[in-house]
C-alpha cells in the first residue's frame, strides 16, 4: 500500500530534519540567555549620580538611590525627571543587552524568520 503525503521513506528528508534540530537548539540556547538575563541586574545614574536606578532582567525597578541634594521640595519635578531618566536609561542597557545576546545566538538573522525570533 502506497503511503499518502509525506515524504518518500516516511521521514522528514535530512535538510529538514537538520533544520529542525537546529531550531530546537537555537530554541533551549535562548531559553538559557534569557534566564541568564533575568538574573542580572542593571543601574543607570542621572544628574550626575544624584539619582540611581537598578532594575532586574525582568525590567523590574529593584531600587531607587538618591542624594539628599536631590531631594528639593520646591522643585519635585526636577526630581520626578531624574529617577525618570535613570530608570529609562537602565532598561535601555537591559535592552541592549538582550539585543547583543540575541543577535549572537542568531548569527545576525534577527528577525529574518516571521514568528521564530
């Protein structure tokens, strides 16, 4: 009895099968960078150190610092603007390096394949 569909010999033909392994691979090798990642911790500083703000992989604020200078109750804008700016800059560097991992595991595909990467 003839086989319907399919491939002849019933598997997948080696191209496809070393393809999929292939994205099996790529696929536990991001898992692995994103646990990675979610471990870290990145801080980022504005008005010259007068605030800092540490936020986890998981783009979690885990702290705020601030100077007593900072602290001005005639000018709480300003200081809303600097844990704003610090807080910004510390997931842009979470960002930046999930970007760096990514592009590294991916060998420059980026997002080259809809619905993989």
């Amino acid at each position: 009895m003839a086989k319907r569909g399919g491939f002849p010999g019933g598997g997948m033909p080696g191209n496809m099968a070393n393809l999929m392994k292939q994205a099996q691979r790529m696929q536990r090798q991001m898992e692995e960078q994103q646990k990675e990642l979610e471990s870290k911790e990145f801080t980022a500083s504005a008005g010259g150190g007068a605030v800092e703000v540490t936020v986890s992989g998981k783009r979690e604020v885990l702290k705020v610092k601030l100077t007593e200078e900072v602290v001005d109750p005639d000018d709480i804008e300003m200081l809303e603007d600097l844990i704003a700016a610090a807080t910004n800059e510390a997931l842009r560097k979470v960002d930046e390096e999930s970007g760096a991992a990514m592009s590294k595991l991916t060998g420059g595909l980026g997002g080259g394949v809809p619905g993989m990467f």
